[in-house]
C-alpha cells in the first residue's frame, strides 16, 4: 500500500467484530470505503441488495480486501462477481477465509475453504490468480496469532490487463495445513512400524545406495530423528548432519547441526521472504550433489516439505515414513 496516494481501496465484510483493516492502513494514504450487510464500525456502504453493489462505479477501486467473510456468504459466487465488477483493470484482490475451525454464525457460517475452491471462485468471476495458499505462514514456526485452528486460506488476485507485470505481485513463500490430530496418529503408526521393522539399518541403506546419496541431512532432532540419526550414524560411508529450528549451529551427539532460525523480528515483514531463503547455516548444506534431505518430523498434510522446498530448491526431500 506505500504510495497509495490517490488510491481505493474497499473493504467487503468490514464491520468491525474482533478489530478490522482500516486500522492496518493509517499513514497509506489510501481511501478506505467499508461495505456490510449491515451499518456498523468500519461500515461506509450497506448495498440495498447484498449481491449487487450498483450504489459503487463500476472499475472504481485499486484494491479489495475480503478478511474473514467469505465464509459467511451463502452465494460467495455472486460476491465475488460484484468484487470483479468494482475492481479497476490491473488492481488487487486479497481474500482470506477459514478452512477450518469451529462453527461461528454472524448470522451464518456456511463454508470452508481450500485452495481449489478460492481458485474456482476467481475463475467463474473472470480473476487472475497470482497466488493462493492455505495456512499461508511467514516461516514454519509461527506465533499463536498465525497458528491458529481457522487455519485460513488466502488468496491474491488480480484483474488482469494486457501489459501487466504479475511478477511484481507478492507471493507466498509457504504453505502449512494444521491436522494436529491426525499428525500425531501418523507420527504413533510410524513408531509401530519402526519397532516392527527388524532391518530398519537394512533399507535405508539400500535406500540411500539406490539414490546414489552419500550425504544426509535429517530435519527434526525430536525422538524419531534421534532414532533415524542412530541408524544412520551405523552406515558407513554416509556423512550426516542436522537441522532443526530448536538448535544453535555446532554440534549434536558427535553430529554437526544447523539452527533453521531466520531471525525474523517481531512484525518485520519487509525482507521476511530474502530472510527465509538466507538462512545461516552450514555452507555446504547448499550442495545437492549426491545429497538428500530426510524429514523426521512427520505431517498429515506433507506441508513441512512445501516448506524446505522454499529454502532447498535442489535437494530431494522424503518423509522418513516413506523410506521405512
């Protein structure tokens, strides 16, 4: 929103509940109009039919922002319709919704979403997709405020104009889905089938030889990579070492170790995304020859390798669950 002067921006589902955007934008020199089904705090427009805004121009607004709404709109098709309608050729629109989350009526709640279904809604209006994620996240480990059980979806589009320049948009750096239940079932089935398998050193060798890797790297030094780390160490001719958020740099049980930690500070999101692909880690952590990464920390949704793809582009990634 910097330098912004001049621009609109509109707001659909701006009453004010728990706190709402326009506070976000003091100092952006932007105009803020508010629109609701009902008049309120944050509220500047109640259309006389909430599925036709002909009281706004058409093609009159740069941005628009939907947070938290989206959810309640019994026909979000015909919303979405009105929001292509009012945006200017080239502008902005960023939605977010939950994809999960308990129910909470204002006065109704009537979906949840996944990234197909915001990608389906700005199909049918006629948008441009630049990005959509769910449980979009700065960095893997997040504050209570990011992870949350709403988990939300968000999505930036655009309606597109010949000429225009989509990869000057922002784009998220990486995906996260919350399962916390069925994460820890996945995480108790592997351990049984760890202490049934009796040549657990057997196949990851193999594994290993049939990759043509003979440098590891574990991600997560919790129990199970402690216990992948053990077999490893037992292989010879494989160097190993490890990554973890929770870790300084150094090293671990004769292992050397890497810290993932950014150092990203509190509501510093201006260079969170070149922090994130900077980490400090060990030099030739970055090599991908005859190297591969195995992931110990076990996630229903795989969403820890979507992750470490943003920061190892290069480097072959598995969930140990797929090797044993």
């Amino acid at each position: 929103m910097r330098g912004g002067e001049g621009k609109r921006l509109l707001d659909k589902g701006s009453y004010s509940v728990n706190g709402g955007y326009k506070d976000l934008l003091e100092g952006c020199n932007v105009e803020y109009i508010g629109l609701d089904i009902k008049a309120g705090p944050n509220v500047d427009v109640v259309p006389e039919n909430i599925y036709c805004w002909d009281c706004l121009e058409d093609e009159s607004f740069d941005y628009i922002i939907s947070g938290q709404a989206f959810e309640h709109i019994e026909f979000p098709w015909l919303t979405i319709k009105e929001i292509y309608k009012k945006l200017k050729p080239g502008g902005i629109v960023c939605i977010t919704a939950p994809n999960g989350g308990a129910e909470h009526r204002y006065p109704y709640d009537c979906y949840r979403y996944f990234g197909n279904g915001f990608r389906a809604l700005a199909k049918f209006a006629g948008l441009t997709v630049i990005d959509v994620t769910v449980g979009g996240v700065p960095e893997h480990s997040v504050s209570g405020e990011w992870d949350c059980a709403f988990n939300d979806v968000y999505m930036i589009a655009t309606k597109y104009q010949e000429g225009q320049d989509l990869n000057c948009l922002p784009q998220f750096a990486c995906e996260r889905r919350l399962n916390e239940a069925e994460d820890w079932k996945l995480r108790y089935y592997f351990l049984t089938r760890w202490i049934a398998e009796e040549d657990r050193k057997g196949k990851i060798r193999d594994f290993l030889k049939n990759s043509k890797c003979n440098r590891v790297y574990i991600y997560g030094y919790g129990y199970i990579g402690k216990l992948l780390a053990q077999e490893i160490k037992k292989i010879e001719d494989v160097k190993l070492a490890i990554m973890d958020r929770t870790i300084e740099n150094g090293e671990i049980d004769g292992i050397p170790c890497s810290s993932l930690r950014n150092g990203l500070k509190e509501n510093d999101m201006t260079t969170w995304r070149e922090k994130l692909t900077k980490p400090q880690i060990i030099p030739e952590i970055m090599d991908a020859n005859n190297t591969l990464m195995i992931i110990s920390v076990l996630d229903y949704n795989r969403a820890l390798r979507l992750y470490l793809d943003t920061i190892f582009e290069n480097i072959p990634k598995y969930y140990i669950d797929e090797i044993i």
